[in-house]
C-alpha cells in the first residue's frame, strides 16, 4: 500500500483541487490501485483483454468529475511514486515500460468520455 499512499500524496500536492473527487478515507481506493496495477502487471502482454473493465473504470471515473486533462497528471504521480518505491529497480527500461502501459490504461479509460 505504500505505492498507493505516496501516489495519492503526490497527486494531491500536484493538483489539490483532486482531492475533493476523493472523498472521505483513501483507504479502499487505494487498494483498488494497487489492485488494478496489480492487474496490468499480470496481464502486461495482453492489455488489450482489460479493455472492457478499463472502458468502464473510464466512464465511472468521468461520472466521479475526473477529467481526460487528468490523467497526465495522474501519470506523473505514478511513475513519482514508483521511482520511491522501486528505488533502484526503477531503470529507464522499466520507466519506459510503465509509461506504455500506463498510456494505454490512460487512452482505454478516456477513449468514449463524450470530452473534446
């Protein structure tokens, strides 16, 4: 859970006007974080098999006030928080790699938000 926690810390510090799409205690949307990472870590090779839970996690966020403009930002705290908590394991080709995923996450969940 320490991921989650320095994620959402960043994110919050990054952009305070999220933190009120968070209401109440983090707790179980942080493990729902860790929960989905854990998800596309297992299925790396094969992301496009979680397209229709990431469409859906997509159109619930965009109910919840998350904006497309939002996931760079998200993006950013994520890849913050896994640098701390991969430390030396975090080489430029895991970077890279989570960023691609991290992309594809990001196009999948916005992809039909009805945004321009």
């Amino acid at each position: 859970m320490r991921l989650a926690e320095l994620f959402y810390s960043r994110l919050f510090d990054m952009a305070p006007p999220l933190r009120q799409l968070f209401r109440g205690d983090l707790t179980l949307q942080q493990q729902r974080l860790v929960t989905m990472l854990g998800t596309i870590v297992e299925d790396l090779d094969r992301l496009e098999g979680l397209e229709p839970t990431l469409r859906e996690l997509g159109e619930r966020h965009a109910r919840l006030g998350i904006l497309d403009a939002h996931y760079a930002t998200f993006g950013d705290a994520l890849m913050w928080a896994l640098q701390r908590v991969l430390w030396s394991d975090f080489t430029p080709e895991v970077e890279d790699a989570w960023r691609a995923a991290y992309r594809v996450m990001a196009e999948t969940m916005t992809a039909d938000t009805g945004e321009t």
